[in-house]
C-alpha cells in the first residue's frame, strides 16, 4: 500500500516489493510440494522439503521486515525531505508574488484572486507540516502532508500562468498606452516648435520627454528583435522597458504642465495687451471727436478697426479664441495672440493717422505762427518810421501782438501741462522760432521736414488716460492761432490804409524814447554775451554791430541837441535810430538761436542713453521675475533669497522713478528763458542731479538683480551639494551591499539563475546612480537633474533588494537540497549497517556480497 502510494517504477521499494513477493510465492510452491510429500509418505523428502520451507519462510520473512520495510522507510523519508523542502520553496514563491501583487497594486483579476487561495492551501499545508514535525513516524501526517502539496503544487502552477498572463497583458496596455504618451510626446514637440523653441524651462521639458521617448523606442526594439523571448535578459527588458515608459509618461506630464503655464503666461500677456489697446482705440475715438471727425483717412481708419475689435470681442465672449480647456489649447491660445497682435497693428496705425493729422495741423500752426510774427515785426519797423502815430494801424498792431503774446501764454501754459508729444515738439520749436525766419525763403518752415522725421516716434508714445485732453489742447493752440492770423491780417490791412493816407513819420522826440530803450537792451545784450564767453561767431558779432549803432546814434543825438535846427543831422538821426532798433533785435535772435541750440545740446547729454536704460530695466525686471520663478521650482525660496528678489524690485523700481525725474527735468530745461540766467540754472542744476541720481539708481538695479540671481545660484548648488550629501551614506551602503552580492554570486560560481540576473540588473541601476551624481556635480544648478536622481537611487535600492531576496531564495535551495542529502546519507548507513550485521552471522564469506559491502 505504501509503494502504491510514493512508489516509483524501479525504485528500491518497488524492487524491495517484488523480491519480497517473489520469495512468498517460492515459499507457497514449497508448501505445495511438502503437502505432496505428506500424501505420499515420503518421509526423507518431506523432511528436506520441511527444511527448505522453514528456510525460504525465514528468507521471505527477513525480506519483507528488513529490505522492504526499511526500502519503503528511506524513501518516505526522501519523500518528507522533498515535501519540506517544495514548501520551503513555495513559501519563498508565495512572497515573490505577493510582492510583485502589492507592486501592481493588488488589482481585481484572476491573478489576485488564485494567489487568495494558494495562501489558503499553504497554510493547510503547513499545518499538516507542524503534524509531521511532531510525529516524523506517523504515515497519517506523512499522507496528509503529500495530500496538502499536492493541490498547492497545482495552485503555484495556476499563479504563475496567471501572473505571467498580468505581465503580459500590462506589456500590450503599456505598448498601448506608449503610443498615446508618444502623441502626446510629439504634439508637445510641434507645440514648441510652433512656438520658436524659446530657451526656457518648457522646451527643456520637451527635450526630456523627446528623449525619454527615444530611450522607450530603444528597448522596445531590443523587445522586439528576433530570438529575444529566448534571451536571459528577457526579464531584465521587460523591467527596464516598464520603467522607461512610467518615466516617459511622467516626464511627458511636466512637459505639458510647463507649456500649459507658457500658454498660460501668454494668454494673459494677450489679454493685457487687449485691454491696453481697447483703451488706447477708446482715446482715439475720443481725439477723433475733438477733432470734429472730418471726413478723410484717420476717421476710415478708425472705423474699420473699431468693427476689428468689436468683432475679436465677440469671438471671445463665445470662446472662438482665447478660451482655456484642460491642457489649455494652443490652437485658441494662438489664436487670441495673433488677433490681439493684429489688432494692435492696426490700431497702431490709426495712431499713427490720428497724430499724422495732428502733426500735420500743429506744422501749419507753426508756419502761419512764424509767418505772422515775421509779419508782426516787420510792421513794428514800419511803425517806428512812422513814429508809432496813435491810429488804427498802430491799434491793430497792438491787437496782432496780443494775439502773438495770448498763442505764446498758451504755449507756456501747455509746455508744464500738455502731455501730447508732437505738441511738445511743437512749443519747443516756438522756442526758436526767430531762427527760422532765415530759411522761410527756402521752402517754409526749417522745423517741418525734421517735425515729420521724428513722427514716428512721437505716436509710438504710450496712452495715458489725458490724451483726450492733449487732444484738446491741439485745438487750442489751433484756434489760437487763427485768432493772430486773422489779427495779422487785420494789422495788415489797417497798414495798407495808412500808407494810402500817408499820415506821419517818425518825430525826434519818439526817436529818442526808442534810442533810450536801445541803449538799455544794448547793455542787455553785452551782458547775456559776455555770461556765455563772447564767442566767435554769429551773436557775438551781431551784438557787436548792435552796440556800435546804438553808440553812434547817440552821438548823433548829442550833435542833435548841439545843432537841433540842422536838418541834415536831424534826418540822419531819424535813419539811425530805426536801422540800430533793427540791429538790436537781429542780435536778440542771434542770442536766442545760441542760447536754444546750447540747451538743447545739453538737455540731448543729459537724456542720451535714459531710454536705452530704461529698456535695460525692463530686462532686468524681467531676469528677477524669471529667477523667483525659478527659485519656486527648484524650492529653494526663503527669507533670504526672498529678501534680495524685493532688494531688486525695490532697486528697479527706484531706477524707474528716477529716469521719470530726468524726463521731467529735461523738460522743465527746455521751457526754462535763458534769458533769466537764476531761473534757467536753476532748471538746468535740477536736471544734471537728477541724471547722476539716475545712474546711480540704475547701477544700484543692475548690482541687485545679479546679487539676487547669484544668490539663487547658491541656493541651487547649496540644495544639490544637499542632495548628494544626505544621498552618499544610502548610496555607499547600496554599492557596499551590491559588492558583497557580486563576491557571493562570484563564491557561487554566477550560476544562470533569478539571483545573477536580479545583481546584473541592480548593477546597471548603480551606473546610472553613479552618472547621476556625476551630471549634478557638473551641473548643480539644473534642479531637473535632482528628482530623477532621487528617482534612480530610489530604484537602485529596489533592485538590490530583490537581488538580496533572489540569493536568500537561492541559498534557502541549497540548504534544502543539502538537509535531503544528509537524510538519504543516514539512510544509507542504516542499510549498510544491516548489510554488515547479515554478512556476519553468514561468516563474511569471500564473495561478490562481500566485496561490495
């Protein structure tokens, strides 16, 4: 019944069994012929055949209690080893599987569900274990063990055709889900290169995930190449293609996430664009009524944009362009910033016509102002040849030079308050209006062409919220000034009458109120001059020829009083004091063309290079918002770092307030007489202070913002030297761990089995910790490089693990292997001794027995 059960064909037993059968049925045919002999009385042969079948009895007897019992008792205890020592080994499976169940996240399928009910026959198999521990002779337990094993054995077969089944299954949805995360990869990808691949952290993003990519694609053709199913590192491939596509998808996520905050920032880019240029077209609109919308192409213009932006304001209120999803789409993104960027143009260029129109009214100001007040002095000298009579012309001259004085007020008043620039250029140019009176027989106004030049960057101004008002004061200065045409025009006719009459002339006692007022503005004049060094050149020499008129006039004068009823010296009186009333204004606008240009000149030093400067600010606002972005990201922001990215705000925003004071200086230098020396140095002292306060300021921005992105540097190689530091003791005990593995698995002969190919693979991982650490130390900045380093020592510390469990599991093998040996050892020396002990009592005899034993 035993060999029935744990028998094997041609084992000791079974061969045990048939001796021993065998010698029973040469005992039954003894038997046989005793019981013949009986009958036949032959007592001789009865007593021979008595003998032999007493002895075959015994022999049989001896078979079946010595060979049999002890055949079948070394074989159930083989049997005992081998069942202890199988679930020894399914125990060490069970916890393999259990491991690789919690690592798939104990999903709802076959697999979890057979793993269930192999831990339910294990612990019946186990039980029956500590039964046959207790009673190692019991063949009930023994039975009840093989009993328990058997299904389990079934079981352990059934999980891992089920796992292998998972694994497979996880390889073609991860095959699946590759291409998704390669859509994804590559639409990411076009998605920058849409966007010019700016260097930033969203096409560094990019990179990493093309390059993950690539690193999938790599192991999948090494998956996929003929005779790879055969190959040991089938399973190492299989783990290592797993891996690269989590980290695909995971890098493919923070490539999205950062080009979704890239279109994020240009979405509202846009959207602040929008609202500053509806603000800007609304100002338009309003400078467009102030000017009566006449009837040409500025009005058109306008019109046609404002249909542009009422539209691209529907397309958003219905979400056409503009409007946000999950991954925030770069199609309506883009959309929104080329309508915007279009509308911007155009309304730039109706900027542009709307100020053109301007520009073009206030340089027709400027030729009827210049024409009228060459007018205005023109009929002054006539007037003082007529001596000044009190009639209508003298009247409506006095009335035209009202008119000149109320345009010129206005002008004033406008300089400190208007914001308009072509306005500004416009009062600036009135500055030196007698300037141009030279060049009016050259075509117009010397201004005009060199007006026109700088349009262009007198409308690229930006809106404020008075531009309305600056339109405004476009008109006033307009209307004014055909106020003085017309006052001018009168003038001239009321001159025109009096030369019909022929009323007057100039009177010697006129004559002398005039030549007193010369010889005060004379000394005027000298003493302007001599303040700017009498320099060799124009004014100089026109004050010269003015003083010496005046000087001979009053010498005149004295032959005059001398002589009063000579007439030859009363009319060469009457000649000269006019020609040295000419002289004297001549020189005043000599002077005031000097003392323009030299302001000019120095208001052009202080300013040159604020803009360009201001520029700079921009970038630098720009560097630091950029840096605590990238602070955020690397998490290394605190008190400190904080404080030097508000240090150079602070800084920045200081260095804009002082680049606004010098614009407001220059100005307040261009409106200020520099024929009031106390006032004019005053504006000019303002102005160089506040150019040194402005490089100052700006110096101090740009020593802020590089100490607070050094700073930030720091903070990245600080948090990198960090990392490596609190990784160097796990990492050097994971290299230290992984060498004692590599000598055992040496010690062991590398056998072709799970724990060579788990240490090999574990190997590999420490490499790529190893050229982590590497890439930071080389690049400690680049904080991307830290979470995929945690990522790799994290992983290499799996592996080792496993690979520390693969030879327990190896050496757990052995040692049952080993226990087995030494049982089937004690069996044999059992049955030697018998064999020693039946060779004695049949005397050692010298035979073949004996030589074996």
């Amino acid at each position: 019944a035993r060999n029935a059960r744990y028998g094997r064909e041609g084992d000791d037993g079974m061969q045990a069994e048939a001796r021993a059968q065998r010698l029973v049925d040469e005992c039954d045919e003894l038997a046989a012929q005793l019981e013949a002999a009986k009958a036949g009385s032959d007592r001789e042969k009865e007593s021979e055949l008595a003998r032999a079948y007493m002895e075959k009895v015994q022999e049989a007897a001896d078979a079946v209690k010595v060979g049999l019992r002890e055949a079948v008792k070394k074989r159930e205890e083989g049997v005992i080893v081998d069942c202890m020592t199988d679930l020894g080994g399914v125990k060490t499976k069970l916890s393999a599987y259990h491991k690789r169940n919690d690592d798939d996240g104990e999903p709802d399928d076959e697999a979890t569900a057979l793993l269930a009910e192999a831990d339910a026959l294990y612990e019946a198999a186990d039980k029956a274990r500590d039964a046959l521990r207790a009673d190692p002779n019991s063949e009930e337990a023994l039975d009840a063990l093989t009993d328990a094993m058997k299904p389990l054995e079934a079981k352990m077969a059934e999980v891992q055709t089920a796992f292998a089944a998972r694994e497979d299954a996880g390889l073609a949805r991860l095959t699946k889900d590759l291409e998704d995360v390669r859509g994804r990869i590559q639409a990411a990808a076009a998605r920058n290169e849409d966007d010019g691949r700016p260097d930033d952290g969203a096409t560094a993003e990019v990179d990493n995930a093309t390059a993950a990519l690539a690193e999938v694609d790599a192991l999948l053709a090494r998956l996929n190449a003929p005779g790879s199913e055969e190959s040991k590192d089938q399973a190492k491939l299989k783990a290592a293609f797993v891996a690269s596509v989590n980290n695909a998808t995971k890098v493919t996520g923070k490539a999205e996430a950062a080009l979704k905050r890239r279109s994020e920032a240009a979405k509202a880019s846009a959207r602040a664009l929008l609202l500053h240029t509806t603000k800007r077209l609304q100002c338009l609109g309003a400078r467009n009524k102030v000017a009566g919308e006449p009837d040409d192409d500025a009005t058109e213009q306008l019109r046609q944009v404002t249909e542009s932006h009422k539209s691209l304001q529907e397309m958003l209120s219905l979400g056409v362009v503009g409007g946000t999803d999950d991954t925030g789409s770069p199609t309506r993104v883009g959309g929104l910033v080329r309508s915007v960027s279009d509308l911007t143009d155009a309304v730039e260029h109706v900027v542009m016509a709307v100020a053109a129109r301007e520009l073009e009214a206030l340089d027709d100001c400027g030729d009827v102002s210049t024409q009228a007040n060459l007018d205005i002095d023109k009929m002054k000298e006539t007037n003082m040849e007529w001596g000044s009579p009190d009639d209508d012309a003298t009247k409506a001259l006095a009335e035209a030079e009202a008119a000149e004085v109320a345009l010129r007020e206005l002008k004033t008043d406008l300089g400190s308050t208007s914001s308009h620039p072509a306005l500004q250029r416009h009062l600036h140019r009135a500055m030196t209006r007698h300037s141009s009176q030279a060049m009016m027989g050259n075509g117009g106004s010397p201004f005009k062409q060199q007006h026109r030049n700088s349009r262009s960057s007198m409308v690229a101004d930006d809106d404020e919220d008075h531009w309305v008002d600056a339109a405004k004061d476009v008109m006033k200065v307009i209307q004014a000034t055909d106020t003085l045409k017309r006052a001018v025009e009168a003038a001239q006719a009321a001159f025109q009458r009096r030369e019909e009459e022929g009323q007057g002339a100039l009177s010697v006692d006129d004559a002398a109120k005039m030549l007193a007022e010369l010889v005060e503005k004379a000394q005027q004049l000298e003493a302007r001059n001599a303040a700017d060094g009498s320099p060799n050149d124009h004014a100089t020499t026109a004050v010269r020829e003015a003083a010496a008129a005046v000087v001979a006039a009053t010498t005149t004068q004295q032959l005059l009083a001398a002589a009063p009823n000579t007439k030859v010296i009363k009319d060469q009186f009457l000649t000269m004091v006019p020609n040295a009333a000419d002289l004297i204004r001549q020189a005043e606008e000599e002077l005031g063309r000097r003392e323009a240009t030299v302001q000019l000149e120095k208001v052009e030093q202080l300013g040159r290079g604020v803009v360009d400067t201001a520029a700079n600010l921009d970038h630098l606002a720009s560097q630091v918002a950029s840096d605590e972005d990238a602070s955020k990201e690397a998490d290394v922001m605190d008190d400190e770092l904080a404080a030097a990215f508000a240090s150079a705000r602070h800084a920045i925003a200081a260095a804009r307030e002082a680049a606004a004071e010098v614009a407001a200086a220059n100005e307040a230098v261009r409106a200020a007489d520099p024929s009031d020396p106390a006032a004019y140095q005053a504006a000019l002292a303002r102005a160089e202070a506040a150019r040194k306060a402005f490089d100052a300021a700006n110096a101090d921005a740009e020593a802020k913002t590089a100490a607070a992105h050094a700073a930030l540097d720091a903070k990245r190689k600080g948090a990198a030297s960090s990392l490596l530091a609190d990784t160097a003791a796990a990492v050097a005990a994971a290299q230290a761990e992984l060498d004692q593995l590599v000598a055992k698995n040496k010690a062991d002969g590398e056998p072709d089995d799970d724990a060579s190919k788990a240490i090999e693979v574990a190997q590999v991982a420490m490499f790529a910790v190893q050229g982590m650490r590497d890439r930071i130390e080389d690049d400690p900045a680049n904080v991307g490089l830290h979470g995929q380093y945690a990522d790799a020592v994290s992983n290499a510390s799996d592996l080792i693990a496993a690979a520390t469990t693969a030879m327990n599991a190896r050496a757990t093998k052995e040692s049952g292997a080993l226990k087995k040996a030494i049982a089937l050892l004690a069996a044999a020396a059992r049955q030697l001794e018998e064999l020693n002990k039946v060779n004695h009592e049949a005397g050692i005899p010298v035979d073949d027995a004996t030589e074996a034993i």
